[in-house]
C-alpha cells in the first residue's frame, strides 16, 4: 500500500522481487561453471615465447576455436558477459523498487 502511494506500479511491485531472485541465481549458476570451466582448462604454458623464439604457431594452435580448449574459453567469455549482464540488471531493479519492510 505504501508502495503504491510512493508511484511504483502494481507490475513492479509484483514482478522485480521474482526477477531479482531469477538474476541472482543466474548469476551464481554462472560462477560455478566458470570456476569448473577454469579448473578444467589446460594451463597456458610458453604463451608470448614465440615472439622471441620465432617459433610458428602449429596447426592445432591456430584452429584452436573447435577444440576443447577453445570451447572452454568460450564459455569462459559466456559466463563473464552473462554474470556482468545480470550484475548490472540487478542494480538497476534494485535502484527502481527497493522493498521496505517493515513500514
């Protein structure tokens, strides 16, 4: 009631908590299989050598977008646009309907 007093709509008030907490486990799904696709990623060893050894990149190395290593840098990327997309969505809910309890 107060809500509605103040100028917030009924769909806002209905809606942003559900969309808040939609965001938030988005979010954390993200985290977890960007923390897994991180563990499972090969260390990068020898990266920048071949500006200074002049060693040429191999066949693999520069298809490396279809292997497993570059599946896992994708959905690195992914994860990191999909937490920052959400994060950000977030704050702007919150700064349009902050509940107040307890008024």
């Amino acid at each position: 009631m107060l809500q509605n007093m103040l100028g917030v709509s009924q769909f806002v008030i209905d809606t942003f908590p559900a969309l808040r907490a939609v965001l938030i486990v988005l979010v954390a799904v993200s985290c977890i299989v960007m923390i897994i696709s991180i563990l499972a990623s090969p260390p990068q060893t020898g990266v920048g050598n071949n500006a200074i050894t002049g060693a040429s990149e191999s066949y693999y190395t520069k298809n490396r977008g279809t292997s497993n290593e570059g599946r896992l840098k994708r959905l690195i990327i992914i994860c990191v646009i999909i937490i920052a997309v959400s994060s950000i969505l977030f704050g702007i809910s919150y700064t349009i309907y902050q509940p107040s309890f307890g008024v």
